[in-house]
C-alpha cells in the first residue's frame, strides 16, 4: 500500500472533495511541500486515503496576518480559523499555507 503524503482531519474531507477548502496551514515540519507536487491525501484519524492534491502556491503567514481570504479558502470565518490553528498548534505563531487543488 502506498503511504499518503498529507493528512487532513475527518472533518474537512468533504469541504476538499468538494473543492471548497482549497488551502491548508501547517507548521515548519510540514512546510517542504512545493508548487507542482501531487500529494496523496489520507485522513488523520485512520489514515485512510480519499483523493489526491496538486500544490499550486506556498506562502507564510503569521496568526496575526490570516486573512479573510485565508478563511475563505479554508471554508470557514476568520475568528474560526485562527481558533483551529491555535487549536491545533499551541504557543506557535510561524505557519506555513500550501494552495492546492484536488486532481
């Protein structure tokens, strides 16, 4: 079995099938990934894979500089956004946003 890339958590497997999450925002350990790459894209939680990405742009962003585009691309609002992030990687402030679409 080939082993995915990337994970995402279940929660937003539909809003990337769906093509409405088209962005992700990680931390410096998964910030290698570069424009072109097709990544094999699992689930978190059983790392199971359901699609595969293309990365299209990388950028670096801050807490305090995500942007309402940011949410938008995420499918979510501004203040929920930064609340996962925050969630997700606590006392960081340095992340890194790879622009994808599904493929």
């Amino acid at each position: 079995m080939t082993p995915n890339d990337i994970t995402f958590f279940q929660r937003f497997q539909e809003d990337i099938l769906a093509g409405r999450k088209t962005i992700t925002i990680r931390d410096a350990s998964e910030s290698h990934f570069k424009i072109g790459d097709v990544l094999r894209v699992g689930r978190f939680e059983d790392d199971d894979y359901f699609c595969s990405i293309r990365v299209t742009a990388t950028s670096q962003v801050t807490l305090d500089t995500l942007t309402q585009q940011h949410a938008q691309q995420e499918n979510m609002t501004l203040p929920e956004l930064k609340s996962v992030i925050a969630d997700i990687y606590p006392d960081q402030q340095q992340f890194y946003v790879i622009e994808f679409e599904r493929i």
